[in-house]
C-alpha cells in the first residue's frame, strides 16, 4: 500500500506518462525497498525502470504476501497492467493538480487487483479496480558501468526542443573535444524539402564528461521523450552511457527518493538505417 500524497501531479504521474511511452503494459512491482515500475516495447528495442523509494510516499507499507517454494523461500509476485487501462487516472497532470489532494495505491494479490483512490477536493473519492496478470519480474541484462563514454547533463530537454515532434530518431557523435546531436527527415514526414538539423556542445556544457572512444550511436527519441520529461519534474540531470554502434545506449537519472533507467537499442551501421537491434532481456523464473 503506497500514498504518493502530492507528489502524484508532477512524479508519479509523469513516471506512468513515461511508460506509456514504451509499450501498451508495464510492469507493477512491490518491493520491500520500494516501487518499480518496469517496461518493454514489443520488439525489445527498449527498457525501462523507475523506482520509488519506499521514503518517496508519505506512507508506504508492504507485505511479503509471495509465494513459498520448498525451501520456505518467498518468491514475490509480480503485476502487469495494461496501460490504456491506468493512464486515464493520469492523464491531465494540471488538473490532478488542481484537484486531488491525495492518491492511495494498494495490492490486493488474492482477486489480482491493484486498486487505485484518488481523494478530491470537496470530499470526492474516485476508487478504481484494475485487473492485473501475475508474471514473471523483467530485467534488462546490460552493465553500464562498463561504457568507455559518459555524458552527464542537466537541462537534456532543451537539447531536443530543436528537433520536429515527429523525428523519429537521433544521432549521438562524440570525440574528446565536442558533442553533436544531429537528426534528418525523412521523406514521409511531409517536409518540402530533407532537413538536417546538428546541435554541437563543448565538454564544459556537462556536469560530467567522459570520451573513451570516437563513437557515434543512432537511437529513437519516441521512447526518450518520457524520461525527458520525468527528469524535468524533478529537476535532475540525466547521464548517458554509451560505446559503439549496436551496443544499447542508457540513459539513467538518480535522485535522493527516485530513480529511472532506459535502455534504448541503437543502429548496428548509421549508414545503412534498417532497424534496431534487440535488447538482451532477461525474466527470472521462478523455483
């Protein structure tokens, strides 16, 4: 059981906006710790995760209500839910702004609903039953720690305000002495006439600032966006980790109560723009 308080309007909802980003069901997954939310798009080209402190709710309770196997071990339950199905409860951030005063979240494993209150000014109470399917916990199988280049920077957004809505992809080159973001059109998206459009930065424009290696990585903004906005709500940097062309790029933002991690695929060759490489994901199975 979870009550985000006032919290909802600006964090938690931007952390379900940034899910419905992803793909059309996430993961609900109760920790003792605290609360992630987990996603994978259906063709594994991107992950993501944010976590919520148990401290980050005014109130957080969790109960070991898993399974055991043989050897008395608990096994926790996981819940995925469908996104259209939550995302109403979400969807206008300034008007739950405007008129929820407070948002309980509790578990309730034995009829598989996650139940959702909203307590609204002049004592209005919207309760909803979502139906949940119990599966198997997701996790993407990458170490970023391992990237030989870093980049971490406060006010991302600002960088892609330059590119169309519609841009579908972006390319990151970096050497020792400077940073590019570089996009095209293509042909479908009803411009006159191709665009290219480069963002150059300096090292110094980065809180932190690590080339090991001439790199340049194409990736999709659909799936960035969310994070994006989830780390201007809460006014965090967001760090870049990144190698060579094929390998995932993550994008990652860690705060005292919160933290997000997206994995996004990137192209294999940069010239010959065909699809995305598959992440390496992983679902545990249960003993």
């Amino acid at each position: 059981k979870s009550d985000p308080g006032p919290y909802i309007h600006t964090i938690f909802g931007r952390a379900v906006h940034a899910m419905a980003r992803i793909s059309e069901e996430f993961w609900f997954d109760p920790m003792e710790q605290g609360l992630s939310l987990r996603s994978v798009n259906s063709s594994r080209s991107a992950y993501a995760c944010i976590f919520f402190s148990s401290i980050f709710f005014q109130h957080y309770s969790w109960r070991n209500t898993s399974e055991t196997d043989l050897h008395k071990k608990h096994i926790p339950l996981r819940c995925k839910l469908v996104i259209k199905a939550v995302l109403p409860l979400f969807r206008s951030l300034n008007t739950l702004e405007r008129n929820v005063e407070k948002c309980t979240i509790y578990t309730n494993f034995r009829d598989c609903h996650i139940v959702f209150q909203l307590f609204c000014r002049h004592g209005v109470v919207k309760t909803h039953h979502l139906t949940f399917q119990e599966c198997e916990p997701l996790q993407a199988v990458f170490a970023k720690n391992l990237c030989p280049n870093v980049l971490k920077i406060q006010q991302f957004s600002d960088i892609l305000i330059h590119f169309p809505n519609g841009q579908d992809e972006v390319t990151l080159a970096v050497t020792p002495v400077k940073v590019c973001f570089k996009t095209y059109t293509e042909d479908e998206m009803d411009f006159p006439s191709p665009m290219h459009t480069e963002i150059h930065l300096s090292p110094e424009e980065f809180e932190y600032f690590q080339v090991g290696v001439d790199s340049e990585v194409t990736f999709c903004l659909k799936e960035l966006r969310g994070l994006l906005a989830f780390a201007e709500a809460l006014n965090t940097p967001v760090s870049v980790h990144f190698d060579l062309p094929g390998r995932p790029v993550v994008f990652s933002l860690e705060d005292t109560l919160v933290e997000a991690i997206f994995v996004l695929a990137t192209l294999a060759d940069v010239e010959n723009r065909l699809s995305c490489e598959s992440l390496q994901l992983s679902q545990a199975q249960r003993r």
